[in-house]
C-alpha cells in the first residue's frame, strides 16, 4: 500500500527501524541496581541499526554482556586500524624559484609545497606542512626535481596512528599499550634475571 503518494520507507512506517540506542539495560539484582546506578551499562554507539520492521513483526531477544579483552579475542580489541611511521622529513638542496616553484607544488597532491615571495618580486618554494607527505615521490620524477628535493625521514620521530573502536580514546589506547609493553618488558627482564642467578648458584656448586 502506498501512503501519501510515497514509498518512502521512512515515512511509511513509524519507529520501524530498531537502533541500539533502544536496548534497555535490566539489572540482573538490586546490587548491580545499586552499583551501576547513573552509570547504565549502554551500547557505545546509539545510532548502529539492529533491524527493520515491518507491519505485524516484532523482535523479542535477551542479551548478555560479556566483558573481555582482545588477547582473548579480537572481537574485544579496542583497535580497528593502528599504524606508525617515520615522520617525513622533507627539505632542497637549493632553492626552487619562479615556474619551477609553481609546477613543484603543483606536482605534489597533497598540497606539501607552498610558495613565498622573496626579495626583488621573486617566488620561492617552500615546505609547508612535511607531515602531509605520503611518499609517493610524485614531486621527484622530473630530474630537475630529483637531485634538489631530499625526501628523508626523521629517524627519532615516529607517527601514531591509531583508531578506537571502544570506550578508549586514541590517546588512551598508546598510553595503555606502552604500559603493557613495559609490563612485558619488565616480566622478562625478571625471568632473566632469576635464570642468570639460578645458573650462578649451580656454578658455585660445581666448584664446591
Ligand atoms: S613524495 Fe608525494 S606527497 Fe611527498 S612531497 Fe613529494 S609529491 Fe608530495
């Protein structure tokens, strides 16, 4: 049937779409009542769409949370996507003037070059935003290009990139995963120190 000269799913029927911003929590106990109060658990993201109903169909479901972590399962990781890289590093070995200037930063599609005005009405290019850099050395095929444009790396800085997925926030997620580095780190160092005791014990036994 078409309502209103549409079909416009939307418009003909109401509250048909089913999100996750409508899963109510039920505590199981007055305790958890009392301990989550003000604070109910609650899908992350409200607006993720579960299903769409039509005229006559319902959904009855119970669900169960279940807490854990992403060494158990992906399926908990807080992490989709997470990468680093050398922060470019991008610098001439002389200066890049007038035409030249202007097809270097039009040869770059991300925009990395710009161009300033130097004495006596001239142009010049400079670096403006190395970070941009993807590497895709578009700006070094031409000769003249390759021997002045240096695309180096900073060896001692490193680029995160890092998307949550979870209640964690990016930056939380580094912080909490360098802790569990230095936790890892910290573990072994102690099993090889309790060895290198453990074998030094045995050789004083041997000589007694
Ligand atoms: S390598 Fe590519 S992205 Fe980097 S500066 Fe050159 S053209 Fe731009």
């Amino acid at each position: 049937m078409i309502i209103n000269n549409t079909v416009d799913e939307e418009k003909l029927y109401n509250n048909s779409n089913v999100y996750a911003s409508h899963l109510k929590w039920v505590p199981l106990s007055e305790g958890q009542r009392r301990k989550f109060a003000g604070r109910e658990p609650a899908p992350l993201y409200g607006d993720i769409l579960i299903a769409k109903l039509r005229p006559g169909q319902e959904i009855e479901m119970e669900l169960f949370c279940e807490k854990g972590i992403g060494k158990t399962h992906a399926k908990w990781s807080p992490v989709s996507t997470a990468y680093y890289r050398l922060t470019p590093d991008i610098n001439f070995k002389k200066d890049i003037l007038g035409d030249d200037a202007k097809e270097l930063k039009k040869l770059c599609p991300v925009g990395v070059f710009d161009i300033e005005d130097i004495a006596g009405g001239k142009k010049r290019a400079v670096v403006a935003d190395a970070r941009k850099c993807t590497t895709c050395r578009e700006c070094i095929r031409p000769q003249k290009f390759n021997e002045v444009v240096d695309l180096g790396k900073l060896k001692d800085r490193f680029e995160f990139h890092v998307e949550s997925v979870g209640v964690y926030k990016p930056a939380e997620l580094v912080i909490e995963a360098i802790k569990k580095l230095k936790e890892k780190a910290q573990h072994w160092l102690e099993v090889l120190e309790h060895q290198e005791a453990s074998a030094g014990a045995e050789d004083l036994d041997g000589v007694k």
